[in-house]
C-alpha cells in the first residue's frame, strides 16, 4: 500500500504519507498477537497497541489510538476518519486474496 517504504538496519520504516516524511516501527510478539508500533510524522508522533485475537477460524484486530498531545481535536478525528478508510481498504485487500 506504501510504494515509498523502506525498512533501515535499525528497524524503521521509512515513508511519504499526508503528513510529509513519515516513520514506522513495530514492537511485535507476533506468537502473542502483539503488533504494537510507534509512527512519526512531521505533525505528530503515536504509540499504538495493536492486538491480533483468533477467533475460531478468524481473528480480530484491537487498535487503540489515543490522540497525540500536539493534534487538535479537530486534527485528531481527521486522523482518524483516515486510519478507518486506511483499515477498511486493507480489509478488502486481505478478504480478496489479492
């Protein structure tokens, strides 16, 4: 979904996204289900825990976004309003097999 994303030595994940240059690093125990994962971009910076639960022959995805100090509001439900149409679009790739 990132054509510009590129991973460095360190584990970071570089990208361009709305926001400008953009960072990304996961602090997975994927035998855990745990996806949680730090992203910067030039306006904010977010610590997101992220669980994958099974669920008989599915699983379901926990995320919990708490809005970064420096976002307004009226920033913060943008952001995500576009997390939501991120996670839906990613839904409908994963459900297609594609």
């Amino acid at each position: 979904m990132i054509t510009d994303a590129k991973m460095s030595d360190d584990g970071w994940w570089s990208f361009s996204s709305l926001y400008g240059k953009s960072r990304l690093k996961f602090n997975e125990n994927k035998s855990l289900g745990i996806l949680d994962h730090q992203y910067i971009d030039e306006e904010s910076s977010w610590n997101v825990p992220m669980r994958v639960v099974a669920s008989g022959d599915f699983s379901e995805v926990v995320i919990t976004l708490n809005k970064p100090d420096e976002l307004s509001d009226n920033q913060f439900d943008q952001r995500i309003s576009e997390i939501s149409e991120m996670i839906v679009t990613m839904k409908n790739i994963i459900e297609s097999g594609t």
